[in-house]
C-alpha cells in the first residue's frame, strides 16, 4: 500500500470518527462536504454544517449509534469502505416515538477525498432494513400503530 493510500484510508477513518462524535476531527471534513444518502430527507445535502445536524438529529435518536469502517481500500483520492451501523432507537426518529429496538444494518461508502478532507460521501445500504428492523414494516408495524396514532392526536390538538 502506498503512502497516499494509507493517508486517505485515515482521512476516511478520522471522517467516521467525526461522524461518531470527535469533534476533533473536523479537520478532515471539507465545508463544502456533498453527502448522498438515503437517509437524508432528499437523499443529499451539500455542507458540513448540514450534515452534522442529520448526524446530531441521529445520536439523539439513537444515543448509542455507532459507524464503523469494517473493511477500508483506497486508490489514490478515492476510498471505499464496508460501513456498519448499529444502535439501539431510544428517541424520537423522523417523527416515529422510539421502538426500544436496535439496528445492525451494513452498506458502502466512497469518499472523494481532495487535499486531506473528504469532499464527497456516497453511502449505499437498504433503507428498508432499518425500517424492517425496527419493526416498522407489515405486519410489525401493527404494533406502533396506537403509539403513532396517539402521537398525531397530542400533536394536532
């Protein structure tokens, strides 16, 4: 492995350790940051500031996330990594009252890393496993439902 690889593999690691809570390392997120995702309402968002809150909103839903990078290749300015993410629902999820359950949910990402930061984050997984496994598909999604419906009558009164 080269150095330039070895480099941008701890970018991508020092990325994810932001991404969990080190402030720290800022550094290595570009400002400009493009991330696509199909968890961000959108798919996407276009600068960190934007991003830490989508992460910020995630922690308080899942206080116990965790992002790992399982395996991690890197050639040049391009990196791609086998991501886990796991964490126990304990707060409220766009709009869902939390489940008490956890997800285990594997995916991809490739960072366009430039000049020591990642610039672009494409992250790949199945959005509905996290919904399957947080009961919120037919037929377990019967089971929320009077904690949903009783919810919308809180809000909309």
């Amino acid at each position: 492995m080269s150095d330039t690889n070895s480099h941008t593999e701890q970018v991508v690691r020092d990325f994810v350790a932001w991404e969990n809570g080190d402030s720290s390392k800022v550094d290595v997120v570009s400002e400009s940051l493009d991330v696509y995702n199909p968890g961000l309402d959108g798919g996407e968002v276009h600068d960190r500031e934007s991003y830490a809150a989508y992460l910020q909103a995630g922690r308080r839903a899942f206080p116990d996330i965790q992002i790992a990078t399982e395996e991690i290749v890197a050639d040049g300015d391009i990196v791609m990594a086998e991501v886990r993410i796991t964490g126990t629902h304990e707060g409220e999820f766009k709009g869902l009252p939390p489940t008490g359950r956890s997800v285990d949910i594997k995916g991809m990402g490739k960072f366009v890393i430039i000049d020591g930061t990642v610039e672009e984050c494409y992250l790949y997984y199945d959005s509905n496993e996290m919904a399957s496994q947080l009961g919120l598909t037919f037929p377990e999604i019967l089971g929320q439902l009077p904690k949903l419906a009783w919810r919308k009558l809180k809000t909309s009164g």
